[in-house]
C-alpha cells in the first residue's frame, strides 16, 4: 500500500511538474523564436544591404570603366581638340557610332556626350535616350556645358580620374527621357598624347533603372531606402518622400529614422532596428542601414543605403510555432497524469531505446522509436542524440558530395564539361577490347583548331576559355548518340567513333565538324573564326592499341594542317603520300575544298570587330 501511495503522490508531483514544465518550455521556445527570427533577419537585411551596396560600387566601376573608354579612344582627344561641332566631321561621325553602340548595349544609360574644352563646353557628340530607344541630337541642339561642375570640375582631375556628381533631378532642357529623372551622373577627362586635357566624356545613367537591376532578387517583401551624405531621400517606398530639396522641401532620414544619426556623424557604418525592440522608430518593420563612400573625386561624399522588411512577415514562422506549441502544451497535460503513473517502467525504457539506437547509430527505424516528444532530460538527451546523428549523417553525405565531384573533375575538363584524356583514354581502351572481341572497328578523330592561338593573344585567355566551351557544344552537336568526344588539352580535342559503320561514318563526322567549327563564333558580340585540321586513324587498320590510333591520328592531323588543299586527312592516306611522293588530292581534300577556300579568305580579316579594333578605325 506505501508503494502505491508513493507511486501515486510521485506520479501526481511528476505530471504536475511536467505541465509547468511543457508550459514554460513553450512559452520560452515562442520567446526564443520570435527573438531569433527578428535577430536572423536583422542579419539578413544588413547582408542583403552590403551586397546591394557592393553592387551599387560595381556598378559605378562598370560605368567608370565606359567613360574611360570612350575617352582613351585616340579619336576622342583629336574630335574635342580640333572639331568645333559645326559642318561634317568624318572623325567625328566615326566616334558617334562607337557612342551609339554603348548607348544600345545599356538601356540604363539615358546620355552620352562628349564635351570640348573649347567654345565654352560646347558638346560635339550627344546621344538620349527617348523611350527604348538612342537619339543623337542634331548640331542645332548641341549646348554649351562649361558652366556646369560635372565639365570644369572633371577638366581639373587628373588623367583616368572620375568625377561622380551628386544624384539629382535632371533638369537639363532638351535631354529627352533623362529630364525630370533621377540620374546618376559620371564623367572622366580627355587626354591628348601630350597630356593636356581637351574635353571630358559624360554618361548619365537612370537611378531607377539601375537599382531596379541590382535589386532583381531580392525578396519582393523588402523595401529599399537611399538617402544622400546631408539624409534627403533619394530612394523611399513612398515616392513622395524623395528628393524632397528639388520640391524645397527636405525630407530627411535622420528625421524618419533617429538611429540612423550616428550614420551621418560618421561614427558608425551600419545601424540595426526593429519594431519588437525600438517599435516608435521602427514600427512593425526590422531594418538595416549601411554607410558607404560615393564618388572617387571626394573623397568625404558618402550615401546611406537600407533594407526594410515587414515585422509580421518575418515572425509568421514564430506566430505558427506558436499555436503549434500551445495544441502540444494541452497534449502533453493529458498525457503528463499518464505517463506519470508508468513512470518506474517509462525511466528506464527510454534508456533502452537509446543504447539501441547508439548501437545503431544510422538506422532510420531506431530514431523513430527514442523519446523525442518529451520534455525532460531524457527527452533533451534524444532529441541531443537525434540532432547529432542528423548533424553526423548531413556531414556524411557532403563529404560524399564532395568524392562523387572530385571523381567527377578527375575525369573531365573543368572548362568545356568533356570527358578528359584519362578518361578517353580508358574508354578507347575498353572499346579496342570489344572490338576485337567482337570483330568491329572504330575510328579516332583528332581535332586541332586552326586559329585560336591567334584569337587567345589578341583578345586573351578568357576569350579564349569562351572560344574552347563553344567549341565543344558545337563538337557535341555533330556527334550522334554512342560517339565520344574529348578534350586532350589546349586546343586539341580528340572523338571516338565506335561500331561497324565507323569506318563510313568518319569522313561524314569529320567534314561536318570542319564546317561546324567554320562556321564563325559569337563571343561578347564578336564574331571570330576557328577552323580545325583532323587525322582520322581507324582500328585495326591503323593501329591495335589506343596509344597507336592516337599517334597516327595526330599524324593525319599534322599531314592535314600542313598541306595545302585538306582540312581531315585518313592515315592510310599520309602513308600513301609518303609511298607516293607528294600528296595528290583525297577524299577529304576534295570534300573540304570549299571550306578550305572560304576560311583562307575569312582568315585574311581580322578575327572580330570589337572595341579592341576601334582605336585602329577611328
């Protein structure tokens, strides 16, 4: 009977400590979490701002970098010197067209100019932007911009130096599109062989376009502040709320937002805020405010950029945690009085269930069975046990992620996606095994490109890099299923044709390959030409093993880019030749001839018109 009593007041102690329990556990687990979740997105905002300011500066690098290009363009500093912007100027209309093309290749860029030194700023080239489209204005409205500080205060920078005006309202008369818009603005001088500055090159860029491209994926929930080092607002949800100083009257962060003054005091560089702890300055919103330089001229300028995201969007996880936990709270009242009762047997039985499971650490079925719902130190010591199996299993299974793409970049090319050499070179040695065992025949195509050192010195390696992945998709394209094509290294590749109809099949492989790889290439806008040489060896004909159908194809290969009339050569016919005397026209030479023809033609032209030209055709 005293055991029982005891059972019982221990049992009626145990469950009313387990409802306490379960209750404050929830009621802290909803605390902790809505704290978390505010505190995570916090840092989420202040990452997603850094990274949007970050692109913010690349952008004006980008923007930067057109400018000085258009300025280092040894026609731009003979154009400001010499033209006064009257009459027909074949130099001039010889520039425009490189402006025009920047102006097609940038929708975000409202205009282009370039202004002389002379004739008191006057512009000699200007292109707007009037809807989608680039407008050149005519001589007759062509203006004279000296008096402005984008013109004289860039005539005073150094060379290569870059002057980033204050964002304003454009309120230039006549700019098209541009007037009455936010505009980011960007000028750079004009330096003559001698150093002397004769003009700058100026572009205005759509703040709103920009922004609307940098910010494309962020969460449509978040809203962007921009403000000026002096606090107006230069971005705002509230359009109303911007550039408030061109309408005479300042709206001013450090107004709408207190926290953010030590921003403009420049005694810190980020603020953090949320409606949950500062509700007055932040009501039902968390925020994040970053500081970061502006302009290269000045170098004290400064805008503050932030992110904005709804309070009740970031704690609807925790408010549905919520009502989860209060069904789990009443659950575990009614359970707690039973559970309490079997308590003896219910001690020692989750003990049991975890050494089994640590005996089995990664069957499924043995987590199903630990403790997981309960609340005391049993229930943390599984649900402990449970996190780190998972931990330990997801540490595991990157691991092994890791091994499959270490295999994977083993066996091919990091940069075309092909199989490598080493793995080439096993599977022509498996399919030498089946042929001879089923007494088939292959044929191996080596390719060699004609050009591409040519392009990679004159547009450089990562044109370069671009020229090979293309190559190989085109390469991947003529092949038909159950062909292989490789990359040996640099600018050879090497394909594998295998089963009966190996033998026909190559020449028609290897013509289409020379007329794919004729075809001329698209790269940043530049078209440029390839051309490739082939030795075909076949099996068993030009050799047994893999090494022997290798050599003798890049023989081929090397008979066919130094003769004269083929693109492909067979091997047979290299021997031939050498039997013969000098080589007499194949097959190959014959399919070939056309495309021989055309290339030298093409290969005579330089391999792309691109800015890399423009210097030599203005």
């Amino acid at each position: 009977m005293m055991r029982h009593g005891l059972t019982l007041k221990l049992s009626l102690l145990l469950a009313c400590i387990g409802v306490i329990a379960s209750g404050a556990t929830g009621f802290y687990a909803y605390r902790a979490n809505r704290t978390m979740l505010v505190h995570e997105a916090e840092q989420n905002l202040l990452t997603s701002t850094e990274l949007l300011g970050q692109r913010l500066s690349v952008a004006l690098g980008d923007v930067a970098a057109d400018a000085k290009v258009l300025a280092a363009l040894p026609s731009s500093a003979r154009v400001a010197q010499s033209d006064d912007g009257s009459g027909t100027n074949d130099a001039r209309e010889r520039l425009a067209r490189v402006f025009a093309s920047f102006m097609a290749n940038h929708p975000d860029y409202l205009q282009i100019r370039l202004i002389t030194r002379q004739h008191y700023g006057r512009e000699l080239i200007r292109f707007d932007r009037n809807a989608q489209n680039a407008v050149r204005v005519e001589a007759s409205g062509l203006q004279e911009k000296g008096q402005f500080a984008y013109v004289f205060d860039t005539l005073a920078l150094p060379p290569r130096g870059v002057y980033v005006a204050p964002i304003t309202v454009n309120h230039e008369h006549g700019a098209h599109s541009a007037e009455g818009k936010p505009t980011l603005r960007l000028a750079t001088p004009v330096i003559t062989a001698d150093g002397s500055v004769t003009g700058v090159v100026v572009i205005d860029v759509d703040l709103a376009s920009l922004l609307k491209v940098l910010q494309v994926d962020l969460p449509p929930d978040y809203q962007v502040y921009l403000a000026n080092q002096w606090g107006d607002f230069l971005i705002h949800p509230d359009a109303a709320q911007t550039f408030g100083f061109d309408r005479g009257r300042r709206i001013l962060m450090q107004d709408s937002f207190p926290a953010t003054v030590p921003l403009f005091e420049q005694s810190k560089s980020d603020v953090l805020m949320n409606g949950l702890v500062r509700p007055q300055q932040a009501a039902g919103h968390v925020l994040a405010f970053i500081r970061r330089p502006f302009g290269v001229a000045d170098g004290n300028r400064f805008i503050v950029l932030g992110l904005a995201r709804p309070l009740s969007n970031v704690l609807a996880g925790a408010t549905l945690l919520g009502e989860r936990i209060v069904r789990m709270v009443l659950v575990s009242s009614v359970l707690a009085f039973l559970l309490a009762i079997l308590f003896a047997r219910a001690l020692t039985q989750p003990l049991h269930m975890l050494a089994h499971a640590a005996t089995h650490f990664f069957a499924d079925h043995t987590m199903g069975a630990l403790p997981l719902r309960r609340t005391d130190e049993i229930g943390v010591l599984a649900r402990c046990f449970d996190r780190m199996r998972r931990e330990i299993r997801s540490q595991l299974d990157v691991l092994h992620n890791k091994q499959h793409e270490l295999v994977h970049l083993a066996s091919h090319d990091a940069l075309t996606g092909l199989p490598n050499r080493m793995m080439f070179a096993d599977r022509l040695e498996a399919a030498i095994h089946e042929a001879a065992a089923a007494g088939e025949r292959l044929a191996v195509l080596f390719v060699d490109l004609d050009r591409f050192k040519r392009i990679n010195d004159q547009y450089g390696h990562a044109v370069g890099d671009r020229v090979l992945a293309t190559v190989a998709r085109r390469l991947q394209a003529v092949m038909s299923a159950g062909d292989m094509v490789a990359r040996l290294g640099g600018d050879e590749f090497i394909v594998l044709i295998k089963g009966a109809r190996s033998t026909d099949a190559a020449p028609g492989i290897a013509v289409n390959i020379i007329r794919a790889l004729n075809d001329r290439l698209l790269i940043d806008g530049q078209p440029m030409l390839v051309g490739a040489s082939i030795g075909i060896s076949h099996y068993p004909a030009d050799g047994t093993s893999a090494e022997a159908l290798l050599l003798n194809a890049d023989a081929a290969m090397y008979a066919a880019k130094t003769g004269e009339h083929a693109s492909w050569l067979h091997y047979h016919d290299v021997l031939d030749a050498r039997r013969r005397g000098p080589l007499q026209q194949t097959a190959g030479e014959r399919d070939s001839a056309a495309d021989r023809e055309q290339a030298s033609v093409e290969d005579s032209e330089p391999l792309g018109p691109g800015l890399g030209n423009v210097d030599t055709v203005l």
